[in-house]
C-alpha cells in the first residue's frame, strides 16, 4: 500500500522525452560501431527497455545482477556482483546503464571491473543522478535527469523491492518507508 503522500518529481512524459533524446545521442555517438550494452539489474529493466528500442545500430545486451542498497534507504557501501557474470568484453565499446547515480559506489566498482576486461571504450548511462550525494572524480556520459536528494521509486526504482512498476519517478513519503518497515510488512 502506498501513502497518500506521494510526490510525482518526473512525469512519464517527461522521462519518455528524455529517453528518446538520451537514445539520439547514444545512436550517433556509437554510429558505425558495435556496442555491447552492460545493464545493472533489477532497477534499470524499465529504462534499459525503453532506451533500447530507440536506439537502431547493432549491439548486444549483457546483464548484471548487482545490489548496494540491500533493502535500505541508503547504498550500504558494499557493491554485491558476481564477476563471472561479466561477459567478454575485450576491445569491444560497452555502455553501462544503471537507474540512478548515487554515491558513486556502484558505478566506480562495477567500472573498475570492466577496465580489468580492456574493452575499446567504457562510457555510462544513468536515467537519475543525485549529484549532490556523488564521491568527487565518479560520473556518467549520459544522464537523464539530476535529482534532489530525496528517495524515489517507479520506472524500476524500488523500495525493499516494491514500486518499481509506477510509470513515473515519485517521492517516497515518510509515511510510506514507516508503513513499510512495521513488522506486519516485513
């Protein structure tokens, strides 16, 4: 059950627009090239499937389960990712899509693992990034939307693994994190 205190921060129109423009840039910045395209799993599916269809050259999809939040409001510090997932990548371009850029924990392990593989190119793309919260030096090519720092969900942004189907971005009330962290929902 979600609160009646719900605030929408980005509309669907909005982030549909946006992803469009994020696909135009992204198709002319790897015209004539191979991309393989490495997605942080579970919260950037919504994103990864709407960019995707949008963008018309030839590339591959790759996946990668990784968890820093483990169920909190905020990353843990500790990345969680199985490195045997990582595919090939030797010389090839890889763009990496994730939901949202934090901390910068996640993306500064994730890339650093990439590196070791000696792809061609290494670039990614955040639909959310919360600048204000982001480690000096960590940042994304391609972002969708600067955010305050608030907690959020939908368009696969999740809370302990629900809202994540809501089309839009909206702002997880106080009331909803208490209603969701009583015993009962737990």
């Amino acid at each position: 059950m979600i609160g009646q205190n719900e605030k929408i921060l980005i509309s669907q129109d909005a982030i549909q627009e946006r992803v469009c423009k994020l696909a135009a840039q992204i198709t002319k910045d790897y015209s004539g090239k191979e991309l393989t395209i490495l997605a942080l799993m579970k919260g950037s599916v919504i994103f990864l499937a709407d960019l995707l269809r949008l963008i018309p050259i030839p590339l591959r999809l790759e996946v990668l389960p990784v968890s820093s939040y483990h169920g909190g409001l905020e990353t843990s510090g500790i990345v969680s990712f199985a490195e045997h997932f990582l595919p090939d990548i030797f010389n090839h371009h890889v763009l990496l899509v994730d939901d949202i850029l934090d901390s910068g924990t996640t993306l500064k392990a994730i890339t650093a693992c990439i590196l070791e593989k000696k792809p061609a190119s290494l670039r990614s793309c955040v639909l959310l990034h919360k600048k204000v919260k982001t480690q000096p030096g960590i940042q994304a090519e391609y972002v969708g939307f600067e955010i305050p720092d608030a907690f959020v969900v939908g368009y696969g942004l999740d809370y302990q693994e629900y809202y994540r189907n809501f089309p839009e971005i909206r702002v997880l009330s106080a009331e909803t994190i208490a209603l969701r962290a009583s015993p009962q929902h737990q």
